[in-house]
C-alpha cells in the first residue's frame, strides 16, 4: 500500500523558504543587513579660527603649537599704546561734552530766571500804567471843573504816555526772554547729543582696547599657528585654530541604498584606523539634508551630455559617547570605519517617536 503526498502543500512550503531565502540575501548582501558600514568617514570637530577685530602689531604670543589651553586663556596681545591714547583721548572729548552741557543747562535755567524777573518788571509796568491812567482821567475832570490847570493835566498825560510805552518796551523784552528760551533748549539738547556722542566714542575706543586681547573661546588645543611676535595684523587676519579636541564627532558618509533603515539615536560602532584595536562607541545624531555632491562647489550637470548613474553618499553626523578614553587622543582628519546597527533598540525607539 503506498502513500502518497500531497504536492500543494510542498510547493507552497517550498516557495516560503525560497522567498525567505530571497529576502536574506537581499537584506544581507543588497541592503547591506542591520549593520551599515562605511570607510568614507573621518573624525571631525567645530573648530575656531581666531582673528583680530583690531590692527596693531603683535607684543605677546603667550602659546606654542599643539598647547592645549583653557576657555578665557590669553593667546595673543597686540600692542596696545595706540589705542589707549584713543581711549584718553575719547575720555576727554566725553568731559569737554558735560562741561558744555552743565553750561548749557545753566544757561537755561538763568534764562528761565531772566523771564520770571521780565515779567515781574511787566506787572509793575502794568500798575504804573493803570495808575497814570487814573491820574490822567482825574487832572483833566479837575481841569473841566476849573479846579485844576492844564498843565497838570498835561504833564498826567505825558506820564501816562510814558508808562504805557515802558510797558510795551518791557513785554517785548519779556517776549524776547521767551524766545531766547527755545534757543537754550535747542543749544542744551545739542550738548546732550554731544554727549551722548562721546560717550559712544569711548565706549567704541574702551572696546577696541579690549580687543588687543584675543583669548580662547573655549578649552582646545592650539594648531595652525601663523603668528609671530612684532608681526604686522589686520582684522580678519587668521592668527591660530583652536580644536576643542575633547567635543570631537565622526561624519560617515554612507551610500544613499544603506540610508533605508538610517536613522537618529541608533547605536554606532567606531573604529579608528589609528587605533584599530580600541573601538570606540556612539550613536547617530543627525543625518544631512543633502547628498555630499549637492552642496560642492561645482555640482555635476546630469541634464546633458550621456549620463552615467552614480550612487551618492549622504553624510551622517555620530555622536561619541562620553568617558571614553581614547576621547583625548582623537584629532579631526583620522580615518575611521563606522558601523550603524539598524536594529538597535534606540534606533527603533527614535523612529516610534
């Protein structure tokens, strides 16, 4: 008796192992596997080239080459003497300025003075006048009754005349007074912005002097050192880098088919040809907006001519991880191999975000 099976069954077993086979050589050998490596990737660090805001000629270089130094360390002085005449000379056109302001503000306050006495003198005028008025009216009523002569009346007349053109002499003294008022003002507001003026050319001349001084921005080891002691510098003039060795990173730059599965917070493996037998460990922070090629200075013209594909790499920015001891001994430039685990726990907690 013999017993036959069934070949649907097998054939569909079959085709499962063979697409299963299929997708582990793709995901092995095609996309790369959960491991994407690359040798395209250097050690790298945000560098400060230090330049002079100031000219002058260079009195210290108080570092050497490959000196580490401290945040605020002084690295360079430039000769200082011309500048502090400048700040002595500001510090005095500032004095000079409040002198002729307090002069100026004097001045006002005396004019408002003069107009208070003008018009007190106005008051008085306006009395006389209103009483020679009175005694005008009075003589010439005494001379109509014939109880008083002409000439009284008269010379009351006159006095009235008298008074009243002191009174006008006096209120256009007054209205001088007055306008004499807005010309001290206009003069103590130009003192005040005379002042301010100079006091912006000091603070300008105090700044200048604090930039005879160049300091370290940060901790970091000094390279490219061009500055020489008695050496002529410009503003913008690059004296020395300082490389913060310890904030040092890795850019990988990754074929754009191993960027599937790339993505920020997976784990990185780093080994550095230098140190071959020491890996080092981090983690992916950020990937580029753009393909290495899309941000060259002379971009390739794909729309002309035959085209030939070529894959492009995408730069990846990995993270060292802290207390790592050979931290210390990376320099910006060495080689490296960086290795991405695309499976690793972080990289999938990143992407669940």
């Amino acid at each position: 008796m013999s017993t036959s099976i069934p070949r649907k069954p097998l054939l569909i077993l079959a085709a499962a192992l063979a697409g299963a086979l299929l997708y582990g050589f793709w995901r092995l050998l095609l996309a790369g596997g959960p491991l994407q490596t690359t040798n395209d990737a250097y050690v790298s660090a945000d560098y400060t080239l230090v330049a002079p805001k100031v000219a002058g000629f260079i009195d210290q270089v108080l570092v050497r080459d490959n000196q580490r130094v401290q945040a605020g360390q002084v690295l360079v002085r430039i000769d200082d003497q011309d500048y502090q005449a400048d700040l002595a000379a500001a510090r005095a056109g500032v004095a000079s300025a409040r002198a002729q302001l307090v002069n100026a503000a004097a001045s006002l306050e005396r004019q408002h003075a003069l107009i208070e006495q003008a018009r007190a003198v106005v008051e008085a005028d306006q009395a006389d006048v209103q009483f020679a008025a009175h005694e005008w009216q009075r003589y010439q009523h005494l001379a109509g009754q014939g109880a008083g002569t002409l000439q009284n009346a008269q010379q009351a007349e006159t006095r009235q005349r008298i008074a009243a053109a002191r009174l006008a002499e006096h209120r256009a003294a007054l209205e001088a007074a007055r306008r004499q008022t807005a010309v001290l003002q206009a003069r103590r507001d130009t003192a005040q912005a005379a002042v301010q003026q100079a006091e912006a050319r000091q603070a300008r001349a105090e700044l200048d002097l604090t930039h005879t001084v160049l300091v370290a921005p940060f901790y970091g080891v000094v390279g490219r050192r061009s500055v020489r002691q008695g050496a002529y510098v410009k503003p913008g003039d690059v004296l020395l880098a300082v490389v913060p060795i310890n904030e040092a990173y890795v850019v990988g730059n990754f074929l754009e088919n191993q960027m599937t599965h790339v993505s920020p917070g997976q784990a990185v493996s780093i080994s550095v040809d230098t140190f071959a037998d020491t890996p080092l460990t981090g983690r992916v922070e950020s990937i580029a907006p753009a393909t290495g090629v899309t941000f060259a200075a002379i971009a390739p013209e794909n729309a002309s001519g035959n085209f030939t594909k070529v894959v492009q790499r995408i730069p990846v920015k990995i993270i060292l991880d802290r207390g790592q001891p050979l931290l210390e001994r990376l320099r910006p430039g060495m080689s490296v191999e960086a290795r991405i685990d695309t499976d690793s726990v972080a990289g999938r907690e990143v992407s669940q975000r």
